[in-house]
C-alpha cells in the first residue's frame, strides 16, 4: 500500500482524539496533548483531583486550559481543504476522480496513467464509493449483531455466577469432607491404638507375673541349695534326722517353665493384627482409587531409538507389534540388540504417575518399568536387582518366579508408580483389583522409565534361528536331487514330487508341511513341477454377487458402481461381493495364481460347494472357507472368527493358491518372490467339491486370475 498523504496526515494532526472531529476551540492540557474544549470538559466533569489525559494517561493536579490559536487556525485549513470534491492529488495537484483498488486510495487521472499504476484495477470514484458502501453496510450490520451477540453473553453472565457459586460450595463441600475423613481416620486411630494399649497391657501383665514367679522360684531354689549345703557339714546322725523333709523338698523343686500367653490371648493379638493388615490394605487401595479417579494419567509413547529391529512402533508411538524379519535401524547404544524390548520416552525420577496398557487375549508378553541405566545388549535378567519391576502374563518377574491367582485375566492392566515410596503396583483397568505390588523397591535415584516386552516374539525368532541351521544344512541334498530329477527321463513327475521328503526339526512352528511346501515351492526343479499342475481357472458368473463386474473372458472381477439388475437364483451370493471359480475339485493337486495389486482390500481361497449364498456366514475353515485376506494394508490368515496377522515383509501382488484335495492342505505363496504365506493343514473338505473363491472387499481392488 502507498504511503499516507500529507493531506491524510494534516486532517488527522488537526483531529480531536475524543469527538474524532476538526478541533472546536482547542485547548493544551498539562501533559501536551490537545483536544477541543468541549470534550476534555465532559471527560473531567466530577473530578476534582488526578485528572487522566484521555491520551497518554498522565494525571494533572487541577483543570488548566491552555488555548491554542495555531491549531485551531491549522483545523479551520484542514476542514477547508476537506470540504474540495473529493480532495486534490497531492502530487499533481488535480481532482482525485478515480480510486486504486489494489492501494485503496483516491487517484488523479494522472496517477492512473503512471507507472505505478498501469497494472491495476482502477474505478471511478463514485462506482468505488457505491461498492465500498456496500461492503461497510454489510459489515456494519455484522458489526452490530456481533454486538448483540456480546450484549447477550453478558445477560447470561448470570450462568457464570451460577458455576462460581457452584465452585466455591463444592470447594466448601471438599474441606467439610475431608475434614470428616480426617476426624474419622483420628478416631479410628485412637480406637486401634486403644485396643493395642490393652493387647500391651495384658502381654506385659503375663510377662511381668512370669518374672515374678521365677523370682520366687530362685529364692526357694537359693534357699533349698543352702540348705544342702550346711547339711553336708552335719554328722551323719544328724545329718540323717531331717534327711526325708529335704529329699521331698527336691522333689517339689521341679523346674516349671514359666506360663505363655494364653490361647484366648494370643488369638486377640492374631485378630488385631490381621484387623490392621486390612486397615493398611484398604488404605492402600483407598490411595490408589484416589490417583486414579483424580489424576490425570502420564502420557506414556514408546521410544523408538530404543526398540528391539523386530519390534514395529505404530506411527503414534502408542502400539507395538512382533514381526519376524528385522529391520535395517541403526546400532545406536540404547538399542535392544537381543531381547525384544522397548522402553518409553517419558523418565520419572519424582511423584506418583500411572499409565494404563491394553494387552488383549493371548501372546506372551511383559510390562512394568525398569531403571534408564538397565542393560541394552545381550541376554540378561529381568528382576529388581537387575533394576526391573515388571509383570508378565500374570506371574512376577521376580527370584523365583511367583504365579499370580486371578479369577479372571484383564485385558487392560493400569501400571502404578510411586517414585519416593518405592511401589510399583499393577491393577486391572476394569475393577481397580491389584494383580502385584512391588514394596521398596530401590530406584537409586536415576530415571525410571515404562518397558515392554514380546516375548513370545523372541521364542519364536530363537525358533526359527536354531531351525534355518537345520533346515539349509538339508536344502543342499534337496537341490541336488531337484537337479538330478530335471536330467532323468521325467515319465512321472508327480509320483517324483510326492517320494521328496524334509525332515524338520522338532518344536519348529508352524505345522511340518507348511515348512515342506515352502521348500518345494523355493526348489527350481520341484516348482516347474509344480507349475505343470496350475489348472485354468475362470469364474463363474451365477454366482457372482449383484455388485461384481466381471470381465469377458471371465478373468477378471471388480466392484461395480450400482448393483446389477441379475436373476436371483439359488447358486448367486446376495449379500456378501463374493464369486466362486467355475472349475471344481473333488481330488489331486492343483494350483492358480490370482493378480491382487496394489490397492484395495481383498480375500482369496477355496469353498466347500455348500456354503450358504444368501445372507452372512462365517469366514473360517469351520464355516467351509480357508483363505487369507488384505486388510487395512495387513495380510491375515481366516483361521477362526479371529484371523490370524500374518508376519510379511510386504503385501503381495500376486498370489499363488495350492490345493491338495487328499493331503487336506491349502496352501499360500508369493507368486512373484516364491516366499510362503501360509498353510491351512488338517483341512476338513468331507467329500465335497472344493472352489476357488474370492471377495472383492474394496471399491478400488480388482483381481485377475493367471494365466
């Protein structure tokens, strides 16, 4: 925007900062500035002392009015030069007809000729007023409904008052209550210390007649060993005469140990001490409820500069996952480079904190805290004194191991910290019962911070390290037997396939053939074999869903933008986007690939024939499907009503589907990488004809049969 006019500038310096007016008989006031007579009266009017400038806020004593003749001559000037039509340029000194819309200022035809200018949007002076009052009614009615809208707010100022008044009595309720709790907790005290005063009393009374009963036995005793004694200085006629009497008192000088507490006694203190144990527990829980309801929980993420390579961080940092194959991360020094751990990022070396941890059904796994100085590299114990204080699947990890009583397993476990006194308490986020509480434990002051652990991650990734030793030193033999088999006479390649045998090691998970087919499939000689069972697979339009495109050849199928207007016959699915393979199969081995690309959600697989085709079914093995699906950018088993995630490097593009009607197996590759998916063993097919079947999940996912 260009710079202001000294026209600008001359009507503004002879302007009243009050009325906003050409100065009416102006007048100085002691601080300097000017204003019109008129005004400063009416600002002052009542005060007598301290007398604010409008302008500056500077106070003067009393009312001095100082006239000033130059302003008020500078501000008759000023209301001539405005009273022009529409002002004159103060550079060319001609009318200003035209307004700059991208300056927004007046110009003089001879400015808009200028360069400065030439480029933009200039209107006559009266279109621009027109438009311009336009705008200044439209704001000047928005102006007053926003006004109306703050005289609004302050009629319901009364709400506010409501609310403070609330405050102020719950605040008022908080003292009254706790002041009450004190009292009761006092008078509770001074009740159990009243009981452990007469518990006292009556003990030190036992022990005190204990005391005096051996007392008096040790004066008869001293007595009675004095006695025997001056006897043996008697003649023995006289030393026999009372000899009876002294032998009987022996007699009765049987030593006695003093009386114990009685039964009736010794079963009060158990009552009393027990009685306290539930006072201290359910203060304890008290405290804990307390935090809980009123604290606001830690913000607890996970680090990812500490987490083990096979452990998956969510972007949110608020989610772990196993996965088998590592990942490329640098070998920083907080790393886990052995167990699968991750610590949080947020370190406690003060205060009470609690997090909560959502764990879900099954899987191994461990949580609590541990020390920041804990140990990164190789194997090692995780206890208190290796600076741990954690619980996994409901068993301490203490020395030994203590196995935790639960009637019921939660699925969220609240964690609890308490950093001065030495606690660390696990809780189920349902009811607030404890599960374990560790009591002095000793931080030393360092940081503390939340850890987790998969653990069934690492049984899996020492599984599966101890079985490739295995498993490549019998890869040799199979390749060479696969390159003597593509050089013999191949009369029947079907009945070879079937004589190959792997022996696996024990305790390797999952079932032996998914690790067999994984090996033939990755073996050059067997996978030509095994391409020369590929049936050719088209799709059946009958049974495909309303909403299902197919292709011509029958190849293809995608999602529709409508449904179809198809008969409604017994063999269509009506509510699930589902097609069946026309080919069936009742025995042998075969196999077909199936184009899934790269976008879209989608399910592929086998079907008995007799799966229900109008209204929902169950997806599993049990329902009559085995197949894997794509979804939210996950591969998942269909194994149960739960799927199971599968473990991949990366989602396929092309899926590979075997058959083999009288093994009972269905199995899954990678068509393009060879590598396994998985394996449905045991399968249930019970004499029906098996078809392929997929499901078109996604508005963007199409799949292709191959060939």
């Amino acid at each position: 925007m260009a710079a202001q006019s000294p026209l600008d500038t001359l009507q503004r310096e002879a302007s009243c900062s009050i009325c906003l007016g050409y100065f009416q008989d102006p007048v100085s006031i002691p601080c300097g500035h000017n204003f019109c007579r008129q005004c400063i009266t009416r600002c002052w009017e009542g005060l007598q002392a301290d007398l604010p400038c409008p302008q500056c806020r500077r106070t003067a004593s009393h009312k001095t009015f100082r006239p000033s003749r130059e302003l008020s001559a500078i501000a008759a000037v000023a209301r001539q030069l405005s009273s022009l039509p529409w002002g004159r340029c103060p550079q060319h000194r001609e009318a200003l007809k035209l307004f700059c819309k991208d300056d927004q200022e007046p110009i003089c035809a001879r400015c808009d000729a200028s360069r400065a200018h030439r480029s933009h949007t200039v209107l006559p002076a009266h279109r621009a007023a027109q438009d311009y009052k336009e705008e200044i009614q439209a704001r000047l009615q928005a102006s007053k409904e926003e006004r109306e809208k703050y005289l609004e707010s302050r009629k319901t100022g009364g709400r506010t008052n409501l609310y403070l008044e609330k405050t102020k009595k719950e605040g008022k309720r908080i003292v009254c209550e706790f002041e009450g709790l004190q009292r009761f907790l006092k008078e509770q005290e001074r009740f159990l210390l009243v009981q452990l005063a007469d518990l006292d009393r009556a003990v030190t009374k036992v022990q005190e007649d204990a005391v005096t009963k051996v007392l008096e036995e040790l004066s008869h005793l001293d007595t009675l060993i004095w006695e025997m004694e001056g006897k043996f200085q008697q003649p023995d006629g006289k030393f026999l005469l009372d000899i009876r009497r002294l032998l009987n008192s022996c007699e009765m000088m049987k030593f006695s140990p003093p009386a114990e507490i009685s039964p009736h006694l010794e079963r009060k203190l158990e009552d009393f001490l027990q009685k306290n144990a539930l006072v201290r527990c359910t203060l304890q829980k008290c405290q804990d409820s307390l935090m809980f309801q009123l604290q606001e929980p830690a913000n607890v993420t996970m680090d990812p500069t500490t987490a083990h390579p096979n452990l998956h961080l969510s972007e949110d940092r608020k989610q772990v996952q196993g996965q088998l194959v590592p990942q490329d991360l640098p070998e920083n020094p907080e790393r886990f480079s052995f167990e699968p751990c991750v610590l949080g990022c947020q370190g406690f070396t003060s205060g009470r904190h609690f997090w909560e941890v959502e764990v879900g059904a099954g899987g191994v796994w461990a949580l609590g805290v541990a020390r920041a100085s804990m140990k990164r590299k190789g194997p090692m114990s995780f206890t208190p004194k290796e600076g741990v204080w954690a619980l996994e699947v409901y068993h301490s990890l203490t020395s030994p191991r203590a196995n935790l009583r639960l009637t019921a397993l939660p699925r969220r476990i609240r964690v609890s910290l308490d950093y001065e006194g030495g606690r660390v308490a696990f809780f189920s986020s349902d009811d607030d019962a404890p599960i374990l509480v560790y009591t002095r434990a000793s931080f030393n002051g360092e940081r503390v911070l939340p850890w987790f652990k998969l653990e069934d991650l690492k049984n899996e990734i020492e599984k599966r390290q101890k079985s490739t030793a295995k498993l490549s030193e019998e890869i040799s033999p199979l390749d060479t037997k696969g390159e003597k088999s593509q050089q013999s006479d191949a009369k029947s390649p079907i009945s070879r396939c079937g004589k190959v045998t792997f022996q696996l090691p024990a305790g390797v998970s999952p079932e032996p053939e998914e690790r067999v087919c994984h090996f033939s499939w990755r073996n050059g000689a067997l996978k030509d074999t095994l391409k020369k069972l590929q049936a050719s697979i088209t799709l059946d339009p009958d049974t495909a869903h309303p909403d299902l495109i197919l292709s011509e050849d029958r190849k293809s199928v995608k999602r529709g933008e409508g449904r179809q207007e198809l008969p409604d016959n017994p063999e269509r699915f009506s509510y699930w986007p589902f097609v069946l393979g026309h080919q069936s199969f009742t025995a042998g081995r075969h196999c077909w690939e199936v184009e899934v690309g790269d976008e879209g959600d989608w399910a592929i697989g086998v079907a008995r024939e007799s799966i229900p085709r109008k209204g929902q079914l169950s997806l599993c093995p049990k329902g009559g499907i085995w197949g894997v699906e794509k979804w939210g950018g996950q591969v998942r088993a269909l194994t149960t009503h739960k799927v199971t995630l599968l473990a991949l490097r990366w989602v396929p593009r092309r899926v590979s589907v075997h058959l083999d009607y009288a093994g009972g197996t269905v199995t899954f590759f990678d068509a393009d990488e060879g590598g396994l998916i998985f394996v449905f063993s045991h399968a249930s097919f019970a004499g029906e004809r098996i078809r392929p079947w997929l499901w078109v999940v996604g508005a963007r996912s199409k799949l292709r049969l191959c060939p």
